[in-house]
C-alpha cells in the first residue's frame, strides 16, 4: 500500500482510517513530511487533534536536531513558501492524550553510541554538506 506519493506535480498523501469490526474504534493515519504548504499543515493538525489520542513520533536529541537542520536550509531556499512540520501546533485547545511512539532521548543516546563511527561522521558532516549542496544548487538555479 502507498500511503505517499511523489511526482513531478508535486506530493500526495493518503489519509486511512481503520476500524474495528468488533467495538467502536478508529484509528487515522495522517502521513507527514517534513516540508510543506502551511495550508496542508493546519488543516492536518486541526483533523488530528480533534482525535482523543495522537501518536507522534520524533526523537528529541541534539542528534536529529542536527540531521534535520538541513530541512530548513532547503525551504530557506525556495520560492514556495514551504513550512516545516515542526513549526505547527493547534489553534484551539485540545483534550487529545499525546503518546510519544519513539525512543526516550536517554535510550536513542544509548542506541547511538552503537551505530559505527562512520555512519555517525556522516550524519554530523556528510548530511550538511547534502543540505549546503542543495541549497547552493536551488539559489543556481533560481538565479
């Protein structure tokens, strides 16, 4: 099942809705991505929080702050008006319970000191200069 969907037009996203044929339960799955109209964004923070429970994901860490630094280098650089996931929260109260699904920060510290050396490299200097690339590349082309 595809769920996301990129192409020269753009990105689509499939909303599901699951539900249990012995009780009264539903579940939404919203799809995201880290970059997008804020349209997309408000509208899909207001359908979700007018859920009872939402299950995020997101590791708090300086480690992925780091890696997802270069997402905004790049909507920096568009003429799009492209906004970050991150950057949206909801307008009206919301009763919701917030269940964070990823690792605490203390376990993903713990995991990463696991990962090889070279993929650790990379991700503190290989991944910015991906990001600098492209933000270099995006003001080439749209000079």
């Amino acid at each position: 099942m595809q769920i996301i969907e990129s192409s020269h037009f753009g990105v689509r996203l499939a909303r599901i809705v699951l539900t249990s044929a012995n009780q009264d339960h539903r579940v939404t799955l919203f799809p995201m991505i880290h970059i997008g109209e804020a349209a997309f964004y408000e509208k899909v923070v207001a359908e979700a929080f007018a859920h009872d429970t939402i299950l995020t994901e997101g590791v708090k860490s300086p480690v992925a702050r780091r890696i997802k630094r270069t997402y905004r280098w790049v909507r920096a650089s568009t003429r799009l008006s492209l906004r970050l996931q991150s950057e949206f929260r909801p307008k009206e109260p919301s009763s919701a319970t917030i269940v964070r699904g990823d690792l605490s920060t203390a376990e993903f510290e713990h995991l990463w000191r696991d990962v090889p050396f070279w993929m650790r490299f990379a991700s503190f200097f290989v991944v910015p200069m991906i990001g600098l690339k492209r933000l270099y590349l995006r003001h080439a082309r749209n000079a």
